[in-house]
C-alpha cells in the first residue's frame, strides 16, 4: 500500500497527524505539501497527489483542506480519480466498498484528528466488494469518456 498526502494551509497539522499515524502503521505514503500553514490554493496541491494516484504510482491519495470539499472537487476533475469526502466511518467504508474510492478527502476544520484517524483507517482496510458496484463504477468511467470535454 502506497499513499499520496496532500494538504492546504488549513489541512497541514492534521496531515502532519496523519503522517505519524501512517508511519506508526508501517505504511508507506509520499508527503505532497504544503509544508506549513502559509496559505497556498487548495487546487495545486489536490493536484498533485490526485495525478500520482491517477498515475498509478500511488494505490491511494488522503487530501486534507478546511472542510474536505475544495480538494475534494478538484481532485474529482482528475479522469480516473473517485475522491470522496468522509465525515465518519460508516461512509468511509461504503466509499470504498462500493464506490471503489481512491482518495479520501478529510476537512480538518470540522473534525476531530482521532476520528480522522479512525476513518484513515477503514479507507485503507476496506477492500472494493465489486459484483454489483463494479457496474456502477464503470457507468462512472463512461460518463468521464463521453463527456469531459477537453477546453482548448
Ligand atoms: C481555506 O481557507 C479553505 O477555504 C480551504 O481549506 C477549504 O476548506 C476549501 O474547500
């Protein structure tokens, strides 16, 4: 398992959490920035970690900004990626079981770190159920292919 971090100046201290917690767990992750809480778009830095999971570098991507929803909106932008913010477990596991999640976006303004850390948690172990979501996801993959445009 490799993971791809990036955070805002808003998501940096739970990042840095996140960074521990995943070094206490022996999982290998990639920091992407920001490195402090001078404000930064939250856009670059969604990008970044987005685009090396996109890649396939990365099994995984945890993107923190103040509430999980700008990097969760720029990540979606990415062709392949399914970001999904999550607020507590229960979600944290469906977004994974059946919706094949492959980043998890946390906001780090309206929630506890030890419940972020219990949802990092389910993100990484909760496996795809496939069967029926796999139809799902693929209807996804066919709206990416028929219409995301691409603006010259
Ligand atoms: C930064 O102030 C804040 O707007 C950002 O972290 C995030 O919450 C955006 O969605």
């Amino acid at each position: 398992m490799k993971v791809a971090l990036a955070c805002d100046h808003a998501g940096f201290l739970l990042k840095e959490r996140i960074k521990d917690y995943l070094a206490e767990k022996g999982i290998f992750y990639e920091d992407f920035g920001t490195f402090d809480e001078e404000p930064v778009d939250y856009p670059d830095l969604a990008y970044k970690a987005a685009s090396a999971v996109q890649k396939g570098e990365y099994n995984r991507g945890i993107l923190v900004c103040g509430t999980g929803i700008g990097v969760a909106i720029a990540a979606n932008k990415l062709k392949g990626i399914r970001a999904a913010l999550c607020s507590d477990c229960f979600s944290a596991s469906c977004a994974r079981a059946h919706n094949d999640a492959n980043i998890l976006t946390l906001g780090a303004r309206v929630m506890k770190k030890e419940l972020a850390l219990k949802i990092v948690d389910v993100f990484l172990e909760t496996p795809f159920e496939g069967g029926r979501h796999l139809k799902r996801i693929k209807k996804i993959e066919k709206l990416e292919n028929e219409n995301c445009l691409k603006k010259i």
